[in-house]
C-alpha cells in the first residue's frame, strides 16, 4: 500500500494544517503562496487540489447567496464525462458538505479524504473571488433551488427584487 499523508498523520491533524493554510491567506487578504500551493498538493495526493484548481481558472463555481438572510451555497456543475451520477445537473457544496459521491464515501463514510475537489474549490473561490460567479436570489428561490437541486442560472440577470450585495464568505 502506498503511502499518503493520511497514512502519517491523524485526520485532525491534517484538517487542522488545511484550514489554518487557508484561514492565514484568508486573514492576511492574500493569494495562495508557492508554499501554501505546494503543501495544499501534498495534502491531497489522488489529485483533489489539482482538480479544484482547475474547477476555479475554468469559472465553473457559482456563489448563490439568498437575500436577506445572507445563506450561501455554491454549486459546480456535474461533470458528465467522468461522472455516474447523469441524473444531477450540480454538486451543491459549502465548507463541510458536498453532495457528491466522492465526499459521501471518501470523505464522509470512510475518512480516508479530508475534503472533496468541490470543497476545495468553494475555499478557493474564497481567496479568489473574481474567477466564481455571485448569483444573489430571494430566499425562497435559494429554498427551491436546493429543494429542486438546480442551481440558478448564472447568466442569468438577477431577479429584480434583490439588492446586490458585495461577496460574501459562504462556505461556513
């Protein structure tokens, strides 16, 4: 069996360094470093951070924020290609749940991830906030889309009894 870094060290341990990588960068209002890039790899060896990346510079995440409560999710569409869940349109994901495959028996069922490729994009998206769409819709169309399972279009133009708002940090 090969060895990972879950395989070294106790999950809470690496959840611990993971959180206080991003929390750092978060309070400091920087980018990811060179460093925080290359620790954030090595915590994640079957490729999880690489593929987050890549769900981020390719805008795939989107921000719904429910106004006025603020309540947040963020959704990333399913990747049919590789994905057998055909019947889904998004993986809705915050900080601590993703309802993936990947994060109910990975991360979830058997501990042996800490955070899914959706998890890690809604922290990233935090850092970088430019490259994620922000939908702000009324609190009963965030009840409905969660209820339904589609996220809102995007594209989109917001409903006009919502008030903007700036961006918020939705993956707690």
């Amino acid at each position: 069996m090969a060895a990972t870094p879950m395989a070294g060290a106790t999950w809470h341990t690496i959840v611990a360094a993971v959180n206080g990588i991003f929390q750092a960068h978060l309070d400091a209002g920087t980018k990811l470093s060179d460093e925080s890039l290359f620790a954030l790899d090595f915590f994640f060896p079957h490729q999880e951070f690489q593929m987050a990346l890549n769900i981020i510079d390719r805008g795939l995440l989107t921000r719904v924020v429910a106004q006025p409560s603020g309540r947040c999710f963020c959704s990333v569409p399913v990747d049919k290609r590789n994905s057998s869940e055909e019947k889904k349109e998004s993986h809705f994901c915050q900080r601590h749940y993703c309802t993936c495959k990947y994060f109910r028996f990975t991360v979830a069922k058997h501990g042996t991830a800490v955070l899914c490729k959706h998890q890690l994009a809604v922290r990233l998206a935090e850092l970088y906030p430019e490259k994620c769409h922000t939908v702000d819709v009324t609190d009963d169309e965030f009840a409905q889309a969660l209820f339904h399972g589609a996220a809102p279009d995007p594209t989109s133009p917001p409903p006009q009894a919502v008030v903007p708002v700036a961006a918020k940090n939705c993956a707690t």
